[in-house]
C-alpha cells in the first residue's frame, strides 16, 4: 500500500500509561524504522513523549483511548503535531497476540497508509463551552433527582401535597415545607400559607397536609431543600458562565435563529453550539451530521433484505438534548414537527417518533448553521392535511407577514 505519511506515531492510551510507536520511511520507500516506548501520563511524562516524538521527525500522530484519558495528551500535543482520535471499534486488531504494543504498533501502521478516520475534536474554545453546558445538564438532572427525593420523603410522611400543587417547588409549596421542617404540624395553619392561585385550594391542602410527621422527615426535607437552593445557585452562576463562552459563537445571531426552531429553546440552542459548533464544513451532509449525533438509523443487510436496526451510537449528550426537544415539540401544535411526532407516533409509537423529530431539528439546525438562514414556521393545519399547495400557499402568506416581498409564479396564482 502507498505511504500517505513517511514520519508517524500511534497511541495506545491509558489511565496510567501510553504505549507510543513511531515509524519513519524513507523518500525511497527503501528502508522503514519502528520503535516502541511506553510513558507515565504525567504532564512531565507527557511532555518528555512530545521530545521523543518531535526526535523522531513526527509530523501525524494517532491515539486510542477509552474515557476521557486522551484529554491531557491532546492539549499537549495538539500545538506541535496533526493528532487525530480514532474510534477503537474502526481499529480492530488482526487476529493473533493482543498487547497495547502490537496496538500501538497497529494504529502506526494504519495511520501511515492513510487508513484511519479522525474523530470530530473542536477547538479550545468549543471545548471549554462544552465542558460547562455538560456540566451544567448534570446539574439540572440532579436537582430533578432531588425534587424527586422531596416529593418521597412527603409521601413518606402522608404529605399528600404533590397532589394538589403542579409544582412541588413553588412558592407556595416551598412556603409550607419550610413550616413543615421548622416543626409546624397543624394543617390549617399549613394550608394558610398558600398564595396567588393557591387560595382556592385551602381545603384541599388542609386534607392533603394532614400526615404524621417524624423528627427524621423534618430533618431529611431540609437536606434535601439546602441542596436544591444550592444547585439553583450554582446553576445559575455557571449560566452566567456560559452566556459569556457563547459570545464568540454568537456573532450572527445563532442561538436566536436556533431559538426559533418549535421545541429548541435558549438552552437546547447553547448545547446545539456546543456540541455541534457553527462551523458546517466538517460535516458534508445533514446526515453526517445526524449520524455523528446517533439519530442516524443502523444499517443491517443481508441477502438483500433489510432488517430492523438500532439508531447508530454517537454524541450521547447532544442526542439526549434533542430527543428532550422533540418530547417538548410533541406537546404544541400549528407546526410540523409535532405533526410529524403524531404522524409516527400513531404508527409506530412515541419513542420512535421522538426520535425521528430529533433528527428533523438536527437537520434544520444544521441547515440554519450552514447557510445563516431563519426558521419560518406556517401554523395553522396546513401540515395535518398534507396539502403541499396549502403549505405553498401558507407560506407566501407568512413571508408577507414579515414584512417581505413574494413574486408568485403561476403553479401558485390563485
């Protein structure tokens, strides 16, 4: 096979150790050199394997790795060689000997003939923005976990309030738990606190608050309580963190126009630009793009015939994120991507159509990523009926809405 780099190295990375191969052949092709190191993973360590590679006249270098442990190479390695990450399932080993030598060895032989497909890793900047929208997805899914808790540790103690509140955080709710903790038991004073719409509802409250209360509930109820303020402050700090990152992101309005897409709010936007960026190039498609997130659907052939495949795996966190928009999608109407959940979802179930939406946001978003274009949503029933000259129609007479000037061709003169 023809030599596509003449001075490369393989990786094979692990939490302790990096098993480094580099392989260097002449102009001529006539004479090829190998050699194998293993390093700590140290910074020291890490850096004294960026003087061996540079030694070696390394100009390419690939690495595999499981975990987040090929972070600290990449950030030091990145600013003197072309490094690439590769997946581990596209580098299977030929059969024989396994040791992390013969795969360093493997990556190096395949890297210098050009065999290897990089992974998408952003620049610096996109990275830290994605560390902290991922962080803070963390953060909101634990303080869902212990509302959750609130809400057993209630039905524990035959606070039936869930019951009647639709938001077990509210004020009101907050108001008669704080009472609840302090050590007040007495139902119609509880049922007192509430405020705003809640006042109709005292004599509902009144039997709903009436429980048996235990010293040990009180105090697991203030637990509970001081770390939900405490998560809602440091969720509300890392925001503030992150609408600082975007900025640069945001040159051209990106997160608004993805605000306009039906489901995608200011956070499911930030976590589109996060994970996905602004810049299109490195996906040729939309659907590189959706199989790079896994909503792309498998492929399974065989003997000309297709069967039932799994969603391919990809970007967990983007992946999620979306499916969540589809999910919120799926609860409007006058649009067509809840007409297209409920289309599916009549034939083949909810869990499907949401993921099918999914890819349909992914592929808007990147097509309003790409060409800086904005969503334009018709309303109305045109999409339940599926008439395309309503759509056309409905179109024309949203963009006069807008303010724009629509020259109609004759398919769509009246």
């Amino acid at each position: 096979m023809k030599v596509i780099y003449e001075r490369c190295a393989g990786l094979d990375v692990h939490k302790k150790t990096v098993v480094a191969c580099r392989i260097g052949v002449g102009e001529d092709s006539q004479w090829r050199r190998q050699e194998t190191h293993t390093f700590k993973t140290m910074t020291n360590d890490i850096l004294a394997l960026a003087d061996w590679l540079q030694a070696g006249g390394v100009t390419h270098v690939a690495m595999e790795s499981t975990g987040a442990y090929w972070k600290p190479i990449y950030n030091i390695l990145e600013s003197n060689f072309e490094v690439i990450l590769v997946n581990a399932r596209h580098i299977k080993h030929v059969p024989g000997r396994k040791t992390d030598v013969k795969d360093a060895e493997w990556i190096a032989q395949l890297l210098q003939h050009g065999l290897l497909k990089a992974s998408y890793i952003p620049e610096t900047p996109q990275r830290a923005l994605r560390d902290l929208a991922r962080y803070r997805t963390k953060l909101v899914q634990e303080r869902t976990r212990e509302i959750n808790r609130v809400q057993k540790v209630l039905e524990d103690a035959n606070i039936k309030l869930g019951s009647v509140v639709s938001d077990i955080m509210g004020v009101s709710a907050k108001a008669m738990m704080a009472a609840i903790v302090s050590g007040q038991d007495d139902p119609q004073t509880l049922a007192q606190l509430a405020k705003g719409r809640m006042r109709p509802k005292i004599a509902e409250l009144e039997q709903a608050l009436n429980g048996r209360v235990a010293d040990h509930h009180r105090l697991m109820l203030s637990l509970h309580l001081e770390h939900i303020d405490d998560l809602n402050i440091k969720i509300e700090r890392l925001q503030q963190i992150i609408d600082e990152y975007i900025t640069p992101f945001n040159q051209n309005r990106e997160v608004e126009r993805l605000d306009g897409i039906p489901g995608v709010g200011p956070r499911v936007a930030q976590v589109i630009i996060a994970e996905l960026g602004i810049d299109m190039s490195r996906f040729p498609t939309s659907g590189h793009a959706a199989s790079w997130a896994g909503l792309a659907p498998g492929k399974n052939e065989s003997a000309g015939r297709n069967y039932s495949a799994k969603t391919m795996k990809g970007n967990r966190h983007l992946k999620a994120m979306l499916v969540q928009a589809a999910h919120t999608v799926a609860r409007s109407k006058d649009n067509y991507l809840s007409a297209q959940f409920r289309r599916i979802a009549r034939r083949r179930g909810k869990k499907r159509a949401a993921v099918a939406v999914a890819h349909s946001i992914l592929v808007i978003a990147y097509h309003l990523l790409r060409d800086g274009t904005e969503y334009i949503e018709l309303g109305g029933d045109y999409f339940d009926k599926l008439n395309k000259q309503q759509i056309e129609r409905g179109l024309v007479k949203r963009l006069e809405q807008l303010g724009h000037k629509v020259i109609l061709e004759p398919a769509l003169s009246p």
